[in-house]
C-alpha cells in the first residue's frame, strides 16, 4: 500500500472505524453488483442478490468495527476472555436469527443429555455411591460352590462357616448370617402386620463397619446367652415410635414374644441379605453343634473384611486352601465343595451391573448420534454463512477468531440444552422408577442428584464443544477471494459435503448398532414371555398368610388345613393349596444327598426345595409324569416322601429308575432317607433360564411347619375377587392371624421377568430416538446436497433430462453415505450382540433376523426422510433457477 492510501486511511480513521468499515463493505457489495449486472441482471435484481448473497452485513459490520476498535484502542493484543462478552451478545444476536435451528438444537441436545443423565442417575446410585459401609471396598462375601458347578453360589454349612473364620489369615473380620429375610408377625396397637426380619451373627454390624444410630449393637453374650433383644431400622424407627429417642429399652412384641430394643441402625442402612426391619442374632457356633438344624434353616451367608492392604484374590486363595483341607476333613459334608471370595457390592447388585452398563453405553451412543445430527445441521449453517465469514476474514479477523465465536455459540447452546435436558432426566426417572425398582437393588435412589446433574452439565458442554469441530473445520476452508467473487462452489462445497456425508454415515452406524441390540433384547423378551413355565399361571390368587402365635407343630397344621378346606368350599374356587415358596428364581436350597449315584456315599447337590400339600400339584396344573403325588398315605408316622421334577430324575437317575430311590436331605448321613414316590413335570422358577432346574418336592404331612404358608387359590373367573372371602375366612378362624403378599401368579410372574424386561424397553425407546435422529441427519444431507448441486440439475432438466434420472443422480451421492453408515454399523451391531449376550433368552447374538430388521428400518425410515428433497429435486424450474 503507498503514501496516499496511507493517509486516506488516517483520514478514515479519523472519521471513526465506522466509515471505514462502511466504505469497505461498499465496495465489496458494488463489486458484486457489478458482477451480477455483467452476467444479465438489472440493477436492483443484482443489488438484491448481492445483498442475499453476502449474508447478515449488519452482524459483520458490528462485529469489524469492534475489530478495528480492538485494533486502534490497545496497544497489547487482548486476550481471548476479553472477547467473551462481545462474542455472548454476538451468539445471542445469532441465534434469535435463526429460531428454528436453535429450537432443534436445543431439543436435540436436551435428549440427548436427558437420557443420559436418567440412565447415569440410576448408575451412579447403584454402581459409583458408596455402600453405607465403612470402607466398603474391603468388604466381600463368601460362597460355597460346587467344585464341578463354579458358576452355581451357595450359602455355607454353619460347620464350613466355623471353621472358615477359626483358620483363616486374611480377614481383620468375619460374621455369618442367614442369606434371606424371614417374615414374622410384628403386634402393634393398631393391629397385627407381617414385617420382614434378619438374624445375624454377633460382630455383623462390627465387620460390616456398621455404628447404630441410637443405642448399640448385639453383643455376644446376648447371643450365646439366648436374650430378648432386637434392632431396628430407622423406618420402623419411625413409622411405629415417632422418631421418639426413648425408644432404646422400650419393647416390640413379635410372633409370641417380647423384645427389648437395644439399637437403631442408620437411616441409609441396607444388609447383604437385602432390606429387613428387624435384626435379631444368631448363635453361630450354637448352629454349627447341629448342622441339621442350619441346613432347615436355610444354611448361612458369611461376609468378611480384608486385612489392610490384602486383595480380594489373596483372601481368595487364603479360603480355598482351607475348603480343600475341609474336604478331606469332612467328606460328608464339604466333599465336591470349594468357596469364592466376591466384592460386597457385587454380591448384592448381582446381574443389575451388566443391564446398566449395557444401558449406559446405549444413553451414549444416542448422545453422539444427537451431536452429529447437531453437528451437520451447524455446518450446513455454517456453510450459508461462508459469505459472512469472507468478508470478516478479508477485514483482518483471524480463523481463530472465527473458531472461538463457533465454540462460544455451541456452548451457549450446551448450556441450554442440559438444562432442558435435566428437566427432562428428572421427568423421565419419574417414568423409569415403575419400570426399573423391581430390577434394582434395595438401596437404589432412581434419583438425580447434585452430582449426576454436575457430570451431566460437563457433558453438555463438551458435547457444544464436539458440535463446533465439523463447522470450525469448514471454515477453515473457506477462501475469501472465491468466496465474494462467487466462486465458493469448488472453494469448500465439496469438502464440507464429504463431511455432511460422513457425520450422516456416523449417525446410521451408531443407529443400527442400537437397533440390533433393541432388536435382540426384545426378541429375547418374546422368547422369555412365550416359554411355558410349567404351571398356569392363569386365575390363580397367592396370598402369603402367618400360622397363629403361639401354636405347636400340629396345632399350626390343623388351622393350615382348616383355612385350606374353607377355601376351597367358597363359591368360584377350582382348587386350592398351600406351599412353603412359590416358584421364583431365589427359592430355598436345600443340600441333597442321592444315594446310589456317584462316588460311595451319594452325590451333593444344592437344589431348590418346597414343602407343598396334596393339591399343589392339581391347583397349579403342574402334571404328575410318573408314580404318584402326596397324599393321606404319607402321614407324619409314615417314611418320608418326596417328588422330584422331570430335570432331576433325568440328571440322577438317567435310567429311569427314579421312583423308588432314596435321598437324603442335608449332610447328616445317620438320618433316614425319603423315598421317590413321583416325578412331576419341571417347573421354570427363573424365567431367564436356558432350561429349567432340577427340583424337590417335600409334603407338609411330614414337615415340621414354618409359620408362614401361601395359599394358592384358582378361580373360574377374576382371582381378585377373592380376596375379600379369603380375608373373611381368615378372620372367622383368627382375626390376628395377618394375611400378606397377596397378588396373582401372573403378577408374580411378571416380576421375576421384569429384569428382562427393562433393558429391552429401555434400549428400544432409546434406539427409536436414534432412528428418528438420523432420519432427520439423512434428511439434512439430501436437502444440502440438493440446494449445492441446484445449477447443475436445472442445467441438465433443460437440456432434457427425465425426473427418474435426476432422481437416481440425486440419490448416487447420498446413497453411497448411507451404504456406508449400513456397513460400519453391521460391525457395531456385532459388538453391541458380543455386549449384550449375557442379557439374551433363546436368540443367538448374531442373530440374522435382528440385524434384518435394524437395517429394513433403517432403510424404511431414511428412504422416507430422503423423499422431500428428492421430490424438490425432480421439480427444480430451470428458468428460476437460472436467473
């Protein structure tokens, strides 16, 4: 530049950088109007288009003058937080600009983040909050397993468990307890109520790194000397005391007797056995003189703490060592028998952890399907604006200076969207509790708190960030010259195309990937629904009822039998039974002992075991396959009898001499063995089960009698409109007798599934958002690859081209993405199977109709998001078009 232009632009200066900028921008808009007129326009069509084509001159102009200002007023450059404000008011402007896309920006990322945050809330409580234990990283649980069954857990023998903490080296300490609540009957003023129970060793709370709330814990001497003390929860706490202090050394009465109340454990408390209000003790070495007596008991659970700085796998190798000396020690009983050492948290949250993680990784994907949505709508916004960039760019702004006013829109966006996105997570854990509590550990609070919200907020702001990188890159691209010369065409078109097409083929990857898997879980909760459970689960009314207290053996019998026989006489009944447990997948296991078969002495086996009367098997339609049911025949004074299920005489009596053989329940080998009177047909307890497990039937004529049974009542129509005469019928034999639980078989049913059930719902709802995501990614690629190649179909319906071959032209280019997006999901799919095959029920993880059917709605859907701009396409006007 010379002298003169020099000092015209001091003259300028003077005159304030608003003229400056003015008269630049005149010129470059003369030049275009010039440059339209030369090619056949009339001055006021080739103003207007210059005008339309150089973009917002009002936001450059603002945004050039603060650039020269910057320039002539600081002598040191400013640093980039000094631009933030200008950059904020800039963003605003922009976006009140364009409503819609914000609008769809906003939305886009709320749901994407509003997912996340939903699944991450049910997460972070369930796998990341600490366990209301002291350190509960040193916590484990200890399982007996069968040497030959290492997947199958037990609980332990009271002898095993004994002598496992008298010898181990490990475990700063040990407490045993019994792995299941009991129901009893708690005596309040206003009535009589089942409530659930624990019993654990003495030192429980002191392993667990438990401190009572109020009060203290049990103590040995109370244990071993039999005392009337309890603890309770904070629930019961206050639901029964008022939150009243002077509840230590008040009384509770349950089942017959009274209890002192010595301690209430903390609010937030939760026991491995799950959740229970009252905690009574047990007598650990008491039990272990009378290994008979545990295993009728339910046998015991056993949770150690580690040494400091001893790992999981050295205590591990610690008790196995001592299982294996145990097995020579005691063959009876511990023969065939190893231990495994598992993390408290793992022990109680069990299969929950792979559903969430597989629920996680789905939330994710959906957010990055909504970011490169996000992120080919800003670059195509990007791109209409490139003339408003050249002519910043031409005026000295730097491409940094562009990148950060990008970064600084998107994340005002970010911002907007995890709010939006928050509200959305807290409606949306509203919707997911019904659906998700039955599959989640007692202690999970499906609820987002201050830490889920903060992480989530992270991630909204990292998504505005990751949104930016696809239009920062096009600007990058951007020649100012072509640009305002109208020559941007082969400047940056076929770039930022390229990079339209790959964030669309991105979104149909990660789309098919979590069609497949929605697919496969779905078809795997078909398959669980539609397997016959072995019963009919139809009409049928379970009611859980607590025998009287005080009453004897027989005296609890008679009124079982009595209430039974006055059910079964009312009006609409078809059968009705009782039993010990109903089918479920967490049915008490008993140690059985099958003469005959094995090594000398019998084979061991843990199968699940219950004590039902003569109708069961009728009521629940459950066929006798082979010899005969229960009946007066087996009395209290006659040998034992039990029947054993299809699966069991298959697996111990392959030959088929099963009726007639004799077993033995528990390791006592001096106690007289049942006989096999029958065989039943199998019954699936867990429906998730490839096939089902063997079981044992004992009857109740010959059973010393818990205090709770459940009835089993079928009826010719609604089993609900039993439960008034049931409740009447109780209350004529014992009106403080309590009845609980009550529900259908098929209410039950669908609990157990219900684990199952919640993956494939969720995952489905979630793929179904993806779907509709990329259709609108695939919509936004036609469109921008319409109105970029509009020249050139006007050009080539002039010279005579037909509608199906601008169509099938149109189409090449966009297909090819979407081919592509197909192929590298196929890959996806096949690693979300490979994720996922825990979780599925009768459908291999590479399962071609799955995969079908992702990809036909893949294809349906896109094909349908492509018809408006292609239909556009087909009916371009050439003369329009070209003027």
């Amino acid at each position: 530049m010379n002298r003169r232009d020099n000092a015209d632009r001091g003259r300028l200066h003077e005159r304030g950088p608003g003229h400056e900028v003015d008269e630049e921008l005149a010129f470059h808009v003369e030049q275009r109007v010039r440059y339209y007129m030369d090619r056949g326009l009339n001055e006021d069509e080739a103003r207007r288009v210059a005008h339309e084509r150089l973009g917002d001159l009002e936001a450059v102009r603002e945004d050039c003058v603060n650039l020269l200002e910057a320039g002539h007023r600081a002598s040191v450059p400013r640093g980039w937080w000094s631009d933030l404000g200008q950059d904020i008011r800039f963003g605003v402007r922009s976006a009140a600009r364009a409503p819609v896309l914000t609008l769809m920006a906003v939305v886009t990322l709320a749901l994407g983040v509003g997912v996340n945050a939903a699944v991450f809330g049910v997460v972070k409580s369930v796998l990341l909050d600490s366990l209301p234990y002291e350190d509960g990283d040193r916590l484990v649980r200890v399982y007996g397993i069968p040497v030959d069954d290492p997947a199958s857990r037990s609980a332990l023998s009271a002898g095993a468990a004994a002598d496992l903490m008298a010898r181990q080296r490990s475990f700063e300490r040990m407490a045993s307890f019994y792995p299941t609540v009991w129901d009893v009957i708690y005596r309040a003023d206003d009535g009589v109520r089942v409530e659930k129970a624990a019993y654990v060793e003495a030192g429980f709370f002191e392993a667990l790194g438990v401190r009572p709330a109020m009060g203290r814990a049990l103590t040995r001497e109370e244990v071993e000397a039999n005392a009337s003390v309890v603890m309770v929860t904070d629930a019961l706490w206050r639901r029964e005391f008022g939150g009243d202090p002077a509840v230590i050394g008040g009384t509770v009465r349950v089942d017959a007797d009274t209890w002192e109340v010595i301690g209430v454990l903390p609010r937030d408390f939760i026991g491995p056995m799950g959740d229970a209000d009252l905690w009574f003790g047990i007598d650990s070495p008491l039990a272990a003189a009378n290994p008979v007596r545990t295993v009728q008991a339910g046998q015991l659970g056993l949770i150690g703490r580690l040494r400091p700085g001893v790992r999981a796998e050295s205590a591990a190798r610690d008790l196995e060592s001592i299982a294996a000396d145990l097995a020579i020690e005691h063959p009876a009983t511990d023969g065939g028998r190893t231990v495994s050492v598992v993390p408290i948290r793992d022990s109680m949250v069990g299969d929950t952890r792979t559903v969430l993680l597989a629920l996680m990784a789905s939330a994710a994907l959906v957010l990055l399907i909504a970011c490169a949505n996000l992120g080919g709508a800003l670059l195509s916004r990007t791109m209409a604006r490139r003339g408003e960039f050249a002519v910043r760019v031409a005026l000295g702004a730097g491409r940094g200076r562009l990148t950060r006013q990008l970064l600084t829109e998107t994340t005002m966006l970010g911002l907007a969207g995890a709010a939006a996105g928050l509200v959305l997570a807290v409606l949306g854990l509203a919707a997911l509790r019904q659906l998700a509590l039955p599959a989640m550990p007692a202690w999970a609070d499906l609820s987002l708190d201050a830490g889920a919200a903060l992480v989530m907020t992270i991630v909204a702001l990292s998504a505005g960030v990751l949104i930016a990188v696809a239009p920062a890159l096009a600007t990058r691209s951007i020649n100012s010259q072509a640009t305002l010369r109208e020559q941007s065409g082969s400047g940056g078109g076929l770039r930022s195309g390229r990079l339209r097409g790959t964030i669309v083929a991105a979104q149909i990857a990660l789309c098919l990937s979590l069609l497949a898997g929605a697919s496969l879980l779905s078809r795997s909760l078909i398959a669980i629904t539609r397997q016959q459970p072995g019963y009919d689960p139809e009409g049928v009314l379970t009611v859980a009822v607590k025998g009287p207290i005080p009453a004897m053996d027989e005296a609890r019998r008679q009124f079982f039998d009595r209430l039974e026989a006055n059910v079964a006489a009312l009006p609409g009944v078809i059968g009705v039974a009782t039993t010990s447990e109903l089918p479920g997948p967490s049915l008490t296991r008993l140690e059985v002992v099958v003469d005959g078969v094995g090594p000398a002495g019998g084979t061991h086996a843990a199968v699940p075991v219950a004590t039902v009367s003569d109708g069961y098997f009728s009521t629940m339609r459950i066929p006798i396959l082979e010899g005969r049911g229960f009946g007066p025949q087996d009395a209290q004074v006659a040998q034992a009898a039990v029947l054993v299920s299809e699966s069991m005489a298959g697996r111990y009596w392959p030959r088929g001499d099963a009726v007639g053989a004799r077993v033995r329940s528990g390791p006592d080998t001096t106690a007289a063995p049942a006989i096999v009177v029958g065989i039943v047909g199998d019954v699936r307890n867990d429906p998730a089960r490839e096939a089902p497990e063997p079981m044992m039937y004992t009857t109740s004529r010959q059973s010393s009698l818990r205090g709770i049974r459940v009835y089993v009542v079928r009826s010719a129509g609604d089993p609900r409109a039993l439960v008034r005469p049931f409740r009447m019928q109780l209350e004529a034999l014992d009106p403080t007798v309590p009845m609980d639980d009550v529900r259908t078989l098929r209410e039950l049913r669908d609990t157990y599934v219900s684990p199952r059930r919640l993956p494939a719902v969720v995952l489905t709802s979630f793929a179904s958002l993806a779907l509709l995501l990329a259709c609108v990614g695939v919509y936004a690629l036609f469109a921008a690859l319409a109105v970029s190649r509009e020249r050139e179909f006007a050009v080539r319906i002039a010279l005579g081209s037909s509608p199906l071959a601008i169509a099938q032209l149109a189409l090449r280019q966009g297909a090819a993405w979407l081919v592509g997006g197909l192929v590298a999901g196929a890959i996806g799919a096949a690693a979300t199977a490979a994720t996922l095959r825990g979780l599925l029920y009768g459908v291999s993880p590479l399962d071609p109709l799955s995969l079908l059917i992702a990809v036909s709605a893949i294809l349906a859907f896109g094909t349908l998001a492509m018809l408006v701009p292609i239909r556009r396409v087909i009916r371009l006007d050439p003369r329009t078009v070209m003027r």
